[in-house]
C-alpha cells in the first residue's frame, strides 16, 4: 500500500505538504498546482488513507529525516563557542518539536568533501557553505542556513556583522578615541573546489566607518586566522609598532581575551593605555580581567530561529524568509567603565 513518503517522493514535495492536502487542512496555503499534482500522484499510487492509523499517527516531523552540516571540525568548534552554541539552540528547540538529527557532517580541515543530502527532508547549514556543496540530485531537501545566505532559494538566519561593528566602534568613539585599531581574521566559504577566501564584513564596515570620519589608519588593521593564539600574537604586534592605537576593535572574543593577555605581559595597561571591544558576548567575557566589553550576539537564538523556519517550510511555506538577530553592546571594564548593559 502506498504511503505518504510514496506520493511525497513521486510528486517531489514533503510529507508534511502531503499530509496536509490530503488531510484537507483549510489553514494551509498551497498553489493549486502543487495540489493537483499530489492529488493525482496519490490516485496512480492508489493511495487509501487509514482512518485508524491517522488517529494515532505520530508527529509527522517524528517520520522525517533532518540533517546538520556544520562547516567547522568538532575541535575549531569547542575552542571557540560561537558555532557550539548555534548548535546547542539547534538541539534544543529541535526536542521541542519532536525532530531527530538522524546525519551530521562536518568539514576537516582543508577537506573538499561533498555533501549527500538527497535522503534528507530537511538540512541544517551552520556556517560559511556553498550551495555547491551539497549534493542534492532530482530530490531537494528543505534547507535552512546560519551565519550565511546560501541563496535566495533558502531561509537563512543572520546577525548584523555590520551593525555589530558600528556597535562598537560607536561606543569606543564616544569615549573619545581617535586612533583605533581593529584585530581579526580572514573569512572563507568552504566551496566544492576548496575554501574561497574574502574580506570579513567586521574588517569592511571597521574601514568603512573609519574612512568616512578619516580616521582610517591601515597600519591599524592586523589580521590573520580565526584562533584566540592568533589573537594573542596579533596584539603583540601592534604593541611592538611605534605608533600604537589607543583602542582596538576585536572580531571575536577568545581572540580578545588572548589579546588582553599580550597586553597584560607588556608595559601597557587595559583599559588605562588602550580600550578593548570585541564581538560575541561568550560567556567567559565577563570572567576575564579586566571584564570585556562585547557586541552580544545571541547565538543559541540564531539555532532556535532556524528550527522554527524548518518546521514552517514542512507545514508549507514555499516563500523564503532572511531573518536578522539583533545584537546588544554590553559594556564592561576593557573600555574605563562599568556602566550597565548598552542597548
């Protein structure tokens, strides 16, 4: 007896999207075509519903198979916690909803790797990935990204990378500093022919910002990999030049916190010889000494969110939807105060 994966496969939509027309579900929202083709999909399958078995049928997202790619090796991951709690929100909202994360696939370092995905109903994307990666034949899975637009054709959730860094070279400029620098690493898609290197948005807005003020100092601007040891090394640079910025913006915290101990082994002082925002809020920025100031970023939600537009794509949705995650400044010591959360 044909079953709802029978006529979801052949008419090359979900089975949630069948069970519901089938179900004549009035609240939900289908192009007629979309409906005709199930329809008469099931009638060449001879499909006959159960009335029984609907009854006690289980979640329907329970019968469907989710997948989880995540650009980063498993050790890059724990040593630095932003993609760990993208996948932790993930985890936990996909509980809520009764989904299982049956496939998890993860880039090693300088792997070409690509995808299979065509027994998935619906795939996780966290991080920096091309579409090309992923193997999806004549069968599409529902595709939802973070911290990256895969393209138009998929949800995505984002924060505001620009936003962030106007964030903090605001709050280092109304204290009056001049001479900023900025601390970070070099971004890459990770591209079926290999990693595809570009300048990272914090570093683009950073110039930009700086520019229009001139204020602009490329000789402030020290960058390399994303690793907290390139951020130790990376501050102790700058500290070694003969001109050195009285404040630094810092693209990720455990580089900042590696940052602020190169500054602790030289004659200077954070922040009574140069002010520190970084971007992430990590739960361990308000433990180091001193305190960092930091652009929150609300990872765990950026994972939460993305279950969410899953599950709206498996009820139906056919139009993709962008959502941006705001960020918060939370100021803290490396910059001379204490004062309370900044909006």
């Amino acid at each position: 007896m044909a079953t709802i994966k029978d006529i979801a496969r052949s008419a090359n939509v979900s089975s949630a999207t069948v069970s519901r027309v089938l179900n004549n579900d009035t609240t939900f929202s289908v192009p007629e075509e979309t409906k005709q083709r199930i329809m008469e999909t099931a009638g060449k399958l001879n499909y006959r519903r159960n009335e029984r078995k609907q009854k006690t049928e289980p979640n329907e997202l329970q019968q469907l198979k989710f997948g989880l790619l995540i650009w980063c090796s498993e050790q890059m991951e724990y040593s630095d916690p932003f993609y760990l709690s993208i996948r932790q929100g993930i985890e936990k909202e996909c509980v809520k909803h009764g989904i299982n994360i049956s496939s998890v696939f993860r880039f090693m370092e300088d792997s070409n790797t690509n995808i299979d995905a065509h027994h998935l109903d619906g795939l996780f994307v966290i991080g920096k990935v091309h579409i090309d990666i992923i193997n999806k034949s004549t069968r599409s899975p529902k595709i939802v990204s973070i911290d990256y637009v895969l393209s138009d054709e998929y949800d995505s959730v984002m924060f505001d990378l620009p936003k962030a860094t106007r964030q903090a070279l605001d709050h280092l400029l109304q204290l009056g500093h001049r001479k900023i620098g900025y601390i970070g690493g070099i971004s890459y898609i990770r591209a079926s022919e290999g990693k595809m290197f570009n300048t990272d948005a914090r570093q683009k807005e950073f110039e930009v910002i700086l520019k229009e003020l001139d204020l602009f100092n490329p000789n402030y601007v020290f960058v390399g990999d994303w690793r907290a040891e390139v951020g130790y090394e990376l501050m102790k640079q700058a500290l070694e030049a003969e001109d050195v910025p009285t404040a630094f913006v810092i693209g990720s915290d455990p580089m900042a916190i590696a940052a602020l101990k190169a500054v602790s082994e030289s004659d200077y002082n954070v922040p009574n010889d140069i002010a520190i925002v970084s971007i992430d809020d990590i739960q361990l920025a308000s433990f180091v000494t001193p305190p960092l100031t930091s652009i929150k970023v609300f990872m765990e939600e950026m994972g939460e969110t993305a279950v969410k537009l899953m599950v709206d794509r498996m009820r139906g949705r056919e139009l993709a939807l962008h959502v941006t995650i705001p960020t918060k400044l939370m100021v803290r010591k490396s910059c001379g105060t204490d004062t309370a959360d900044a909006g």
